[in-house]
C-alpha cells in the first residue's frame, strides 16, 4: 500500500442461498463489481440491524423473502476502484446462509441507488475472476470448504467493467 492509495471503505451484508448446488447471484449495474455476477444483499440503511438490511437487501434484488440460518463470518478484499476521488476500495462484507422463503425471481425496479439488474442460480463452473465478484468467488469456496480465511484478499490487477 502506498501513501497515493486512498480507499473507499465499503461495509455490507451478503447471502448465500444455495439450491441445488447452485449460488444465487445478482447482475452487477453498479459500483466495482459492474457488469459482473455478485452477491445478492448490500449497505444498512440508519438504524437498520445487520439482519433486517440483508433481508430488504436481497429481497429488492431478487424478490426473494429469505430465512438467515447463520451467520457464516467475515471476508475483506482490496481493489482498485477510481470512485469521488478514491483509487481502491476495501470492501468488508458480513457473509450469511439463508433461504428462501417466499417470492420469485424478479427483474427489479431500477431506482438510485439499485445496483441489480435482476437474479439467477449459478453453479461454480459458470463463474470466474472474469465475470464474478471476489464475494461470489468466495462464497463458491465457502461451499467447498466451509471456510473463508482471515486475511485481506487483494485484487491489484481488477478491471471494472463499464
């Protein structure tokens, strides 16, 4: 890291719901991971619980009304991201299990702040660094392992894809 870096911290909530060995992803219309597959789930809104916000989160992305099982831990990743100013992004996410519980898949209604285009499952062969988010990746391994490391991930070679 050098003193030139100058980093947008990014604090969210994310969840895996798995069926069928399939992920359930977002198409990315925003932020660092545009253009790419992603997590379903995103930022609090003031005075919003961890829970609360991952449940609005992924229901205005997919449709879905999903069940928290477990909180699954933390991951954090580096990349560069030329955004008001800053050159990188460190983006620390909270990962959960969940499940669905009502709803269908949508195409989303696009309002600011909307960084969803609409949802689909994915399996682990369909994804890559060249069309995935480091979360999806590591939400693949996540499956695998049942881990998710302790150290910063760090990207320095990301191309946002506009």
């Amino acid at each position: 890291m050098t003193s030139e870096q100058n980093y947008h911290r990014a604090f969210g909530v994310y969840g895996l719901c798995i069926e069928d060995e399939k992920l359930l992803v977002i198409h990315k219309n925003g932020g660092p991971y545009i253009n790419r597959f992603d997590l379903p789930g995103g930022s609090l809104e003031e005075g919003e619980s961890l829970a609360d916000a991952l449940r609005r989160e992924v229901h205005e992305e997919t449709g879905l009304q999903v069940k928290i099982d477990e909180n699954v831990g933390l991951v954090d990743f580096k990349l560069p991201w030329l955004w008001k100013g800053h050159t990188d992004v460190h983006h620390i996410a909270v990962f959960y299990t969940v499940r669905k519980v009502g709803g269908e898949l949508i195409e989303p209604n696009q309002y600011e702040g909307q960084d969803s285009l609409g949802a689909l499952w994915l399996s682990e062969e369909e994804v890559s660094l060249d069309n995935a988010s480091p979360l999806v990746l590591k939400a693949f391994d996540w499956m695998k392992t049942k881990k998710l490391g302790i150290e910063v991930e760090c990207f320095d070679e990301w191309k946002v894809l506009k």
